[in-house]
C-alpha cells in the first residue's frame, strides 16, 4: 500500500480531486491500521453460547429461530389471524404489527449472522482493511468491525500475547472505569472506577445476574464483555478502551472562535469544577428554559415532559453541519406526535434561535465558510480545503436522471431503472450548503490522523471510528494527552481561516498580508470584484454580497481578537491564543483529562 501511494499523490472522486500534501505520513498512518491485528473475544462469545436462552429471556437476544422465519410467509400468515381477530384490531394496527414483525425478524438474523461470523473467526487473527473518504476520514471495511452495533463490537478486541504483571492493577482500574462508562455516564473517572468496585462488583455473583445487571447498561455487550475482562484476566492486556471526543465538532469552533466557555461545555478546555461536562445535557436545560419564555403553558407543557438530552443531540448535533429548520420540525413532529405541522415548525423555530442567540459567534463563521462556497460556485471555480497532510477540491456537479429497462431473471420481466448521471455543469447550491460541514469534517479527520500517527510512534494497538479512539487500557491514558497536543500544534486558528479565504478568493495570485493579521477589508472587496467581472459586473446583488462577505470576515476578526480590554490588533489577537493555550495545557497536567473520556 506505501508504495502505492508513494507514486500516486492524487486520487479523482466524483465530485472531489484529492491531494496528498504529506503521502509518507498518510501511508505511514494507513499501513498501521491495516497491520494491526484482531481477534475474537473467546471469553464473551462462550458466555453468550453458554447463557444464551437467558439472555433471549432478558431481551438482550432475539429468539434464533426468528432468523430462519420467511418473512413474507410469516406477513401473510399474521394478516390472516389478525382480521380474524377483532379483539386485537381494536388495540393494534395491522402496519403496527407487521413493522414490529419485521423489525425482530431482521435483528434476529443481523444476530445469527455475526455470532455465526465470530464462531468462525474463533482463533484466528484477522484484518480490517481501511478506506478513506474525500475528506480524509477513516473507515474500516469488513462484515464485522467497530462501526457496527453493540453486539459485534464486544466480540473483537485487540490481538496481543503481552502481558506485563508490574501494571496488571493500573490496566485493571483503567478497564474497571472503562466498564462503568459503558454502563453510565459518570463526571470524573474516579467517579466510575468507584461506583464500579463498590456497588458493581457486588452484584455480579453469577452469570445470569451479570445478565441482569448488564441489561440496564447503555452498552449493554460492551459493559458485559469489559467485566468478563475483568474477571477472568485473560484478555486484560487486548480488550479494547473507548475514548470518544465530547462533541468534536463544537470542540473544533470553540478552538476556531477561540471560545473558553464552549471550550469547557465540550471538555476541550478544563472546567472550573474538574468535572466532565456534558454539552448536549447543558444545551437540554438551557432550550427548556428559553422555550418556557417563549411558548404558552400548554404548548411547554407538551414539549418539555419527555424532553431528553437525546432530543437535544439530535436537534443540535446536526445544526452545526447545516441542519435546516425543516429537518429540525421533523425531529420535533416525530418526538411529539400530538403536534401540528404548524406548530412543530414554530418550536423548531424557536430552538434555531435559541441556538443563534446562545452562539452567534458559530453561526457567524458557518455564514462566512459557505459564503465562501459560494463565491467558488459563481465564479465556477471548485473550493479547496487545506491540511498539512492532504488537500480536497470539492467540485460538486448536478446530475441528470436517465432510464434505462433491464431484464429481471427472477421474475423474467422487463423494468424501468433510473440512473443518476453526472453532468459537467457545477451544483451551486450543493457547494455552498457543503462548505462549512466539509470545512469541519477535514479538520476532524487530520486531528485523527495526527492522534494515530502518535500512538503509531508508541507502538500501541490503535482503532478509530471518526473522533472515537480505540486502543487497550495500557495506552488509553496518553490518548486525551495526544488529543489535546494536537490543537496546540495547530496554532492560531487565525491563520487556518485566512489561509481557507485566500485560497479561495485569490484566483489571480495576488499578494497577500501576513497570515498574522487581519485582511483589509478594501482588499477582500477587491478579490472578490475580481472574482465576479465576467459573471454579472452590472448586477447590484454582488455589491450587496461582497458587503455581507467582508461584514461576516470582520465579525470573524472581532470574535477572535477580542479581550476584555478592547482592544484590537494583532498583539491582542495573540494575548486570546495565548490565553485559550494555556487552557489547553493545563488539560495536560490536570488530574482529569478532558479532551476525551470512556
């Protein structure tokens, strides 16, 4: 793969051409995923093998025979009974009962399929080959890796002989505390090593109440294959730790805005209570709030019983990519189904502005990246995004929809199929609305790419899905460490915003001021004219929007360079850095890592 790569530094997609700044170091980071061995956990497929009728009783299993049910004889069979029935026509629909049907059918064979794979698998080692996307993240392909459920992840782990008896009490509390956050969530480590020693460990005095017990957990597999680590010792040293970034993508604005309260919301930054926040739990109590302002007493009423801080995840955790209000009104309308159209629009409304009220300075930046997109889009230029390691030029292009008929052998007919065929005429709107959710996305895969390039040099087991880190308990404690250096050497984020726009908008090369300072205002103005002259130049719109580009940089500049002194110039922009610096290096000394956590 090294020497694949080696010569080919570019790669065409679709709609992106990509561009390997670094190819030793990509290579480098790939060969490590892909050279890095697996195994079946023995222990947690023989306790499910062994405990399997209990666990199909407690309903963390599905019945295996549901797995050889025909589905389509079984929807015929159950619309029978059910008109037959009218006792039961009155409590149920029919679309209740076979979408339920289905629903157990297919995970009783997703079951069988992977406990059936794992079997297989049992003694050997195997490999996860890797891809990357246009963007630079990591995935694993194969029918049974750390991207799938619950279930398929407990039974991997790390492939490792090692076992170094000197640490064997460090590994154990690390896996102990591991466990409990796969149970709850806790605000500190100490917190989950306690509760898992002093109230866990007493519970569990047989298989079956360790079944019970696991039942109530988050991560009901992955709680349980962690104790059974724990317990038997004898895959201490390759069962694998969880560390997933606290709302990464907010982590990436708060160091991008340079906002310390954001950055604490996120556990980016220490808080001032050495405890592990939760953002989206913070973002819950803080709409409800605001909504209870806002809304009648009866309208709060039907939307805050129930209101959890998943609602709040899924609202608000897709927002900063570009979630419309729209989608938002779904959501809504889906959660509460007493709802009206109208009225799960108004309150989706209301959370959109709660959220640009609460954080302007975000909304700001998202405004001023896809502005950015779409100075590329009408000026028919692709939009490029920059790391030390790669590069991606995003050249979005509209489709055309062609049918064609093909010839079915099963039903031995002929059908009409719609294919998507891409033209040479560039998607604007796509490009635009893509901007910002690319711009963040790159950003998250070279932070990931920098973590794993680190523990590579540690030679430690490393598995990631996205901004989650994998490895074993002996090196999950340098993970927040790496994580947290990571932002530091990136520098002023000043510099990573400037250089986007210039690259941009400068389509004729022109000089640039010094990435340490704010661009002229007059100077934006002018690259932009340039941009549009042969597009539209007597059309008073470009006027309107070259103003709200240069209003939302200089917004930008504000944000970034404010203290509380007021002033604004370059000194007081580096003062801020220095400030949210020192933030982040405490995060290195603290008795809590808060970059990331179990």
């Amino acid at each position: 793969m090294y020497n694949r790569f080696r010569f080919f530094t570019s790669t065409r997609f679709h709609d992106f051409f990509i561009k390997f700044n670094d190819p030793t170091l990509l290579c480098s980071v790939f060969n490590q995923f892909q050279a890095q061995p697996f195994q079946i956990c023995k222990d947690v497929l023989d306790f499910i093998d062994l405990n399997r009728d209990f666990l199909v009783a407690e309903g963390l299993l599905m019945n295996g025979c549901l797995a050889n049910v025909n589905l389509e004889e079984a929807s015929r069979l159950l619309r029978h009974c059910y008109f037959l029935n009218e006792g039961v026509q009155e409590v149920v629909s029919f679309h209740t009962l076979s979408t339920d049907l289905s629903k157990r059918v297919q995970r009783a064979r997703y079951e069988s399929f992977v406990l059936t794979l794992a079997r297989a698998y049992a003694g050997y080692q195997f490999y996860l080959p890797a891809f990357m996307d246009f963007r630079g993240r990591m995935y694993r392909a194969g029918v049974s890796h750390f991207h799938q459920r619950d279930l398929a992840k407990c039974l991997i782990c790390f492939a490792s002989n090692k076992k170094t008896e000197e640490q064997s009490h460090d590994l154990r509390m690390t896996l102990e505390a591991a466990a409990a956050f796969k149970f709850q969530k806790f605000q500190t480590v100490e917190q989950a090593s306690l509760w898992y020693r002093e109230y866990c460990q007493d519970k569990i005095v047989s298989d079956k109440s360790l079944i019970v017990l696991a039942k109530q957990a988050s991560d009901p597999f992955q709680f349980l294959g962690k104790v059974l680590a724990d317990e038997r010792d004898t895959t201490l040293h390759c069962v694998p730790v969880t560390q997933d970034a606290s709302a990464s993508a907010y982590q990436i604005m708060s160091y991008l805005l340079l906002n310390k309260e954001l950055g604490m919301h996120t556990n980016l930054l220490p808080s001032p209570d050495n405890k592990i926040q939760d953002f989206y739990a913070f973002l819950k109590d803080e709409l409800l709030v605001f909504l209870h302002s806002r809304l009648n007493s009866f309208q709060y009423a039907s939307i805050e019983s129930g209101f959890t801080r998943e609602i709040a995840k899924l609202l608000y955790m897709p927002l900063i990519y570009g979630k419309t209000v729209i989608a938002m009104a779904s959501d809504i309308r889906q959660f509460k189904g007493m709802l009206s159209n109208k009225e799960s629009y108004h309150i989706a409304q209301l959370c959109k502005e709660f959220w640009s009220q609460k954080y302007p300075d975000i909304v700001n930046l998202m405004k001023l990246l896809n502005l950015i997109g779409s100075w590329c889009a009408v000026s028919d230029l692709p939009v490029l995004y920059s790391t030390p390691i790669l590069a991606t030029v995003q050249d979005y292009r509209k489709s055309s929809i062609s049918e064609i008929w093909v010839y079915n052998r099963i039903s031995k007919k002929r059908c009409r199929v719609s294919l998507t065929v891409p033209t040479v005429e560039r998607d604007s709107r796509k490009t635009q609305v893509a901007t910002c959710m690319n711009f963040i996305h790159q950003k998250d895969a070279y932070i990931a790419m920098k973590v794993v390039e680190q523990l590579q040099l540690m030679k430690a087991p490393i598995c990631t899905v996205h901004d989650n880190f994998l490895t074993t308990a002996e090196f999950a404690a340098e993970i927040p460490t790496i994580y947290t250096n990571v932002f530091m050497e990136m520098g002023h984020p000043f510099k990573i915003i400037n250089s986007f726009l210039v690259d941009n908008i400068n389509s004729k090369g022109l000089d640039v001021p010094s990435d340490s300072l704010p661009l002229p205002g007059d100077y934006i103005r002018d690259l932009l004219r340039d941009l549009v002259k042969n597009v539209s130049p007597k059309d008073k719109k470009w006027d309107q929007k070259i103003e709200e580009t240069v209003t939302s940089y200089l917004e930008y500049v504000r944000t970034v360079f404010k203290i509380p002194s007021g002033c604004e110039d370059a000194q007081s922009s580096q003062m801020k850095w220095d400030d949210f610096n020192s933030l982040l290096k405490r995060c290195l000394t603290s008795k809590y890592k808060y970059s990331v956590h179990f």
